[in-house]
C-alpha cells in the first residue's frame, strides 16, 4: 500500500513540476518592458472603441454548449453501428462458414486466421447480440431525446427570449377567450 501511495506521490510532484518549470522558466528569461500601447486591449487588429467590458450575450454561450453536447453525443452513435452492422450480418442464417469467420474475427478485433471453428459467433448469439445493441441505442437516444426536450421546454434554443414570450402570452390569452 505505501509502495502505491509512494508512486502515486512521486508523479504527483513531477506533474506540478512540469507544469511550474516551464512558467518559472519563462518568467525569467522574457523582457519584460510594458508601455502604454502594449497594455491596450487587442482584438482582431481592430482599435478598441469605448471599453473591453462590454457584457457578453450568453445566448451565444449556451446555443454553443448545447452544439458540443448533442455533436458529442451523436459521435457515440458510430460505433455502436459498426458493432450492430456486423452482429446483423452474423445474424443471417444463409452466410458461409469463410464469411462468418472473417466477420466474426472483425468483430472480436481478432487476427486473421487465430480463431478455431467452435470460436465462432453463431447466428442465433449473433442475434442476440443485435436485440442487446438495438435496445441500448434506443435507451441511450430516449436519454438523449429527454435533454432535448427539456432544454427545448425551457426555452433554451428560443434564440430571442422576449418574442416568444409574446407568442406564448398571445397563445395563453387566445385560450382563455
């Protein structure tokens, strides 16, 4: 246990170490001879007019995070379709032996020729590997399906907020005539 604790220790201190040695050692060794044009703010070789405070409109934010997370998200999808394409295709009653050695080995990621006969996927495990895999990308994309529904409910892709919010006091106002 302390062999563990001691190893965990040492990379530790050489991680900050790597990352404090190359801070120190640029401190030291670059000038350092501020003026006035060097402290102004800077962006796209465009003069700064009024101030570099200017609130930020979050709606960019979130429209943003919301992109990286269902983008993310569907990259997962990929996989699982090569892995259920293949179980599919071991599935089919009608494929030969050859064939179904050579799909079986792409699947188990296995060199050619190292799997013996019995090693096989059958078609009926084949199957039931496809009836799995169908049934946790249809849980996962019902998850995926609910966080946009919500965001969505919340009102989070309305790119301006005060217009339907309108609509909505319109809708609610023609419901109750």
């Amino acid at each position: 246990m302390t062999d563990l604790v001691g190893h965990f220790f040492l990379f530790t201190i050489v991680g900050v170490g790597f990352l404090i040695a190359p801070l120190l050692l640029g401190w030291l060794v670059r000038p350092n001879a501020p003026t006035a044009e060097k402290l102004t703010s800077y962006e796209c070789g465009e003069p700064t007019i009024g101030s570099s405070y200017v609130q930020f409109d979050l709606r960019f934010y979130v429209v943003a995070l919301l992109f990286i997370i269902f983008d993310v998200e569907v990259a997962f999808f990929f996989p699982w379709a090569m892995i259920y394409g293949g179980a599919m295709q071991l599935a089919d009653q009608r494929l030969g032996d050859e064939a179904r050695m050579q799909i079986t080995e792409k699947l188990l990621n296995a060199p050619a020729g190292s799997l013996a006969t019995d090693q096989m996927i059958s078609a009926q495990t084949a199957f039931q590997l496809g009836l799995t895999g169908l049934f946790d990308i249809l849980v996962f994309f019902g998850v995926l399906l609910l966080g946009f529904a919500y965001v969505w409910k919340r009102g989070d892709l309305d790119w301006v907020r005060a217009m339907a919010q309108e609509a909505q006091q319109r809708r609610e106002a023609a419901m109750v005539k």
